[in-house]
C-alpha cells in the first residue's frame, strides 16, 4: 500500500475512509489531466489492497475533463475484475449533467448521499 493511502488521510485531496467491506473515496473539487493519474494509481491501489466495493463521493467536485471520466471508468473496471463495484453519491447538477451527457448514468449507480451508497454496497457484500 505504500502509505498512499491510509484511512483519514490525503493524496491529492483524496480522503478516504472505511465502513466494513466499503471503502469511500472522496473526490477533489477538480478532476483533471492534472491529478488524474495520481488519482486512477491511487484508487486501483485500493483496490488492489484493500476492498473492491468503493463509493465514490462527488459532493465536493465541481469540474471534471475526460482524463477524469477516464478516472471514474478505470475505477470501475478494476473494481469489477475484482468482484467489486463503484457506486457515484453526491453529484453536483453540473457534473450529474456530465455523467448523463456522456452515458456514465448507464455504467454507475447513483445515490443521493454516501449512507445510501454504502447501504446499497454493504447489502452486495452480505448477499
């Protein structure tokens, strides 16, 4: 795991933080060629290592490019290589434009909030 990652803690505003087999990830306010390679490293590290059942809290982000769509696509695929998922809570009208502009709507469940998503997800674990 490298210390990349660790419960509470940042890498690039990425703060993360346990529920059981749930592991929630908290985007930054910008997903961009900028930080999105550190963030595609940093999420299929969690997966790798930890659980492969991640919610992904969009409720800060509020500019996102196709390097991080990219991002959110990779997430999922390595999540569901690994018998996993991604979930999207919290997304902000412009971004949720986005997500149903580009047909990520068809790839993702979305929920309201993070205690929706991680219900949702802990309900697959138990099942």
């Amino acid at each position: 795991f490298n210390n990349l990652l660790t419960e509470g803690k940042d890498l690039m505003n990425l703060n993360t933080k346990s529920n059981g087999k749930v592991d929630i990830v908290c985007l930054p306010e910008r997903l961009t060629m900028a930080n999105s390679a550190a963030a595609r490293h940093a999420i299929r590290d969690l997966v790798d290592v930890r659980h492969a059942l991640l919610v992904l809290d969009m409720g800060k982000l509020e500019f996102v490019d196709s390097s991080g769509l990219s991002v959110l696509v990779s997430a999922v695929k390595a999540a569901r290589r690994a018998g996993g998922d991604v979930v999207l809570c919290e997304l902000r009208p412009q971004v949720q434009a986005l997500v149903e502009l580009t047909r990520l709507h068809e790839l993702f469940e979305i929920f309201v909030d993070e205690q929706a998503a991680t219900a949702h997800l802990d309900a697959r674990a138990a099942a």
